[in-house]
C-alpha cells in the first residue's frame, strides 16, 4: 500500500481493476474521479473546519464524525464497473493492514454495473 507522511489523515491508497475496464473520466489511481468517496470520506473523518456555510447559512463549525481519526482509501468501482472480485480483493487487503472500521459506498455511472 502506498502510504503518506507521518501526522496524515490519509494514511494508504490501494485501487483495484481486475476488469482492465477504464473510461476517459477514470483516475487509473486511487483518486476519487466522481467525489462520492470523498463525500463519504469527509463526514465520517473531516477535520474541523471554522467557519463553514451552506450557501450562506447554518454558520459555523463543520466537522466529520471523528475528526481524529485516519483513512485507507481501497478503490474498486469505476466508471463502467465494481467487479466483485476487486471488493473482495480490498475486503481482505484492509483486514490484512489491519484497519478498525470498513465503510463500503460502492457504486459506478451504470447501475447495472455494480456486482
């Protein structure tokens, strides 16, 4: 796993494509292409953010659910696919490194697509 510096949120990035399956669009790494997992990623970890709005209102404090805590990105869907074999794939690699909570939010732009 590719891992960050010290004191990072992100602390390890994997992707997965067994398929070979890749449309324009796609990051061929584990950078989130759509932000859904980033979304995902920022209400479960997000840091304090002073100072924060939605479109002007509910000023104030935005933070995610534990803002102490560190993420692993395992990603396996893409913009045509979510083969299963590649969850799998990240199932076992993420107990394999030991990490305390999986979240999964799987999804592509084909609905069909997904398993």
């Amino acid at each position: 796993m590719a891992t960050a510096m010290k004191g990072s949120k992100l602390i390890g990035a994997r992707y997965y494509n067994s398929e070979g399956q890749y449309d324009v669009s796609d990051f061929r790494s584990p950078r989130d292409s759509i932000g859904h997992g980033t979304h995902t990623a920022s209400i479960a970890a997000g840091r304090e953010v002073p100072g924060a709005s939605y479109m002007g209102l509910a000023e104030g404090i935005a933070r995610g659910g534990v803002p102490s805590s560190r993420i692993a990105i395992y990603k396996v869907c893409w913009y045509r696919v979510c083969s299963l074999a590649d969850i799998l794939a990240a199932f076992d690699d993420a107990i394999a490194d030991g990490v305390d909570i999986i979240s999964v939010s799987l999804g592509s732009r084909i609905k069909k697509a997904v398993l």
